[in-house]
C-alpha cells in the first residue's frame, strides 16, 4: 500500500502511517530499528532495494532522505516536504517512508525526521552517497547510534580513509570495512590450521578500492609485518599472500566468486567468497549496534601510515654513460608503500 502526501508534515506522515497499518491488518508495530537512509534521486531505487531486502533478517522503519535541489531562488527559499509512506508489501517486513525535501527544509533534515523515529529503538543512519567527513557532527548522524557510510562511493577512495580516521567516533563503520569480513576470517582460520609465525604479506586488489588498503591495514596492526599493496585488473580484491615461517599461505580469488586456499604441505583448498550485495553488507552491520574497535584500530594504524607516505619523486635522468634504471617489477597504488610499522 503506497500513501502519497504532498507538502506535508510530520505529523500528517505520522497519521498515514497508522491508516495504513489498519489498512493491510498489522495494526502492531513489530520494528526493532529506525533505518535513516541519505542519498539522492539517482540512487535512492538502489538504496531503498537494499533496506527492503535487508528488513527481512531486521524488520524496521526505513526512512529515506532524499534532497531536492531547488532551481530559483524563490524556490530555495520556500521550505516544502513531500512524502511518499509504504507500508505492507510494498515496504518489505517494516515501515518505509521516502521524503522529498526542497528549499529550506533540506538543511533541516533532522527536525522532520526526528517526530518519525520509532520510540525506545536503535537509530541507524546509512548514508549511500555524499556521506560527510565527520559522520557524528552531522545533524542527521548525531541521532544515531551506528553512522554506516561507503568510501568506495566516494571519488578519492583513499583520502576518504584518512579523513574517516582524522574524525572517527565510536559507532562509525562503513561498508568497505564489510565487504572485507569474510577474507579476515578465511585469514584468521588458515593461520589457526597452521601455526607459524608471518613475516611480510601482500594484498593484491583494484588500485581505487578502499577495502583492500583497509585489509592491508587491518594485517599489518594484527600481525606487526610489513604488508605491500599491488594493483590488479580486479575485481575488488583478487589475492592476498602472507610469507611465513611454515611457507607461503596464498587465498587467491581471480574471478570474485571462487578462492583457492594454497597452504605448504596441504592440498588446495576451494573457498566460496564471492562478492556480497549491498543488502547483505547492510543486514551485517544491523546485527551490532555497538562500536566496531577492530575497525577503529585498523583504520587509524592505516591512516597514520598514509600520511607518512608522500608521492615519489620523479627519477632523474641518467647521466651519459650511466645505464637508465631498471623498470620496478610490479605497480604499486599511488601515494601508497608498505603498511609497516
């Protein structure tokens, strides 16, 4: 059941939605979590997909924040709230309102969505594009418990982790740390079949994906190795190798669906890690609401040795009789060198 309303309030929305639930039957409210989605008219088909999806395993009422931008001033300057509420089928397992805010309501996003939240439950706030620098200073994130953002959305990836680490806050995450929970774990178990002590790894992966500087990060604080960063053709993350005192351990996934496992004195082993869809990084992230420490310490260790790392200079031309230098045998990420302490 859809309810359109046009230049309305919160309060109107509020109303709607309890005729819509006597409408479909479901006067209760089985919700366990407000789900604040930010993103604009492009996206917001993708992002609305996701929750729904993800309301199956986390019923709740999905409230989606869409900023209209507004072409004359006169327009600017005329706050307006249009509201689309769904409920029943159309809504997954919860509620899901998507609201339009033009003029001056799109810089008090806050004040409409705070009459909606759902009382005494959890407030997450996804932001799927345009997340901010400092997620909790932001009006919208200050009311959430968990501030879920996406670097790779962002369009310098990289530099997006280091700002992410300049403002943390506990209850920040973001869905390049998800997308990297089944490779840490496929990690963590081989080291446990084997026990050895690691000396250096590799983690090989697209240039501007920012779940592979983050594994990167995550080895190189657990482990105190020195842990190297070579671009591949994709896609996402395509191998890491840790170089042992037991031998060379290699989870190598070339195509995104299907890994090999390659331990010394072991046969090879087909691991199931393909790449996961939004929903499914989200219904993660909905398990736990408190803060991710693991995440915090890789992400900071990272950035710290990122900014250490400045582009390297340009070779000089050889003298005459001198033998040009040779070619290095493999690319590295740019502004990137060995995670190590």
């Amino acid at each position: 059941m859809k309810i359109d309303l046009t230049e309305t309030t919160a309060s109107k929305i509020n109303k709607a939605l309890v005729e819509g639930r006597r409408a479909v039957g479901t006067p209760a409210i089985g919700m366990v979590l407000t789900l604040v989605i930010v993103t604009d008219e492009e996206n917001a088909y993708d992002a609305l997909k996701a929750a729904n999806d993800a309301s199956r395993e986390h019923p709740s009422r999905t409230l989606v924040v869409i900023k209209r931008v507004s072409r004359s001033p006169r327009d600017r300057a005329k706050a307006r709230l249009d509201a689309e509420v769904r409920v029943g089928t159309d809504a997954g397992t919860g509620e899901t309102v998507v609201l339009r805010l033009y003029g001056e309501a799109i810089d008090h996003a806050q004040s409409v969505v705070l009459p909606l939240l759902l009382p005494d439950a959890p407030v997450v706030v996804w932001w799927a594009v345009n997340a901010p620098l400092d997620p909790a200073s932001d009006p919208l994130g200050a009311l959430a418990q968990r501030r879920v953002t996406d670097a790779y959305a962002a369009e310098q990836p990289v530099e997006e982790l280091s700002g992410r680490a300049a403002t943390y806050t506990p209850g920040d995450t973001d869905l390049s740390w998800t997308r990297i929970t089944p490779w840490r774990s496929m990690l963590a178990a081989a080291l446990d079949q084997a026990p050895c002590t690691v000396t250096s790894a590799e983690v090989e992966g697209e240039e501007f994906n920012p779940s592979c500087e983050l594994l990167a990060m995550w080895l190189a604080g657990r482990l105190n190795v020195p842990v190297t960063r070579k671009v591949s053709a994709g896609p996402g993350l395509t191998a890491v190798r840790m170089e042992s005192s037991g031998g060379t351990i290699v989870l190598d996934r070339p195509d995104g669906s299907l890994a090999t496992l390659s331990m010394l004195g072991q046969p090879d082993r087909a691991v199931a890690l393909k790449r996961r869809e939004t929903s499914e990084l989200l219904a993660e992230e909905l398990r736990r609401l408190d803060p991710d420490d693991i995440y915090a310490a890789a992400l900071k260790y990272g950035v710290d040795r990122l900014a250490d790392t400045d582009a390297q200079p340009a070779p000089q031309a050889p003298a005459a009789g001198e033998d040009a230098p040779a070619k290095p045998a493999a690319k590295k990420a740019p502004g990137k060198k060995a995670a190590a302490k």
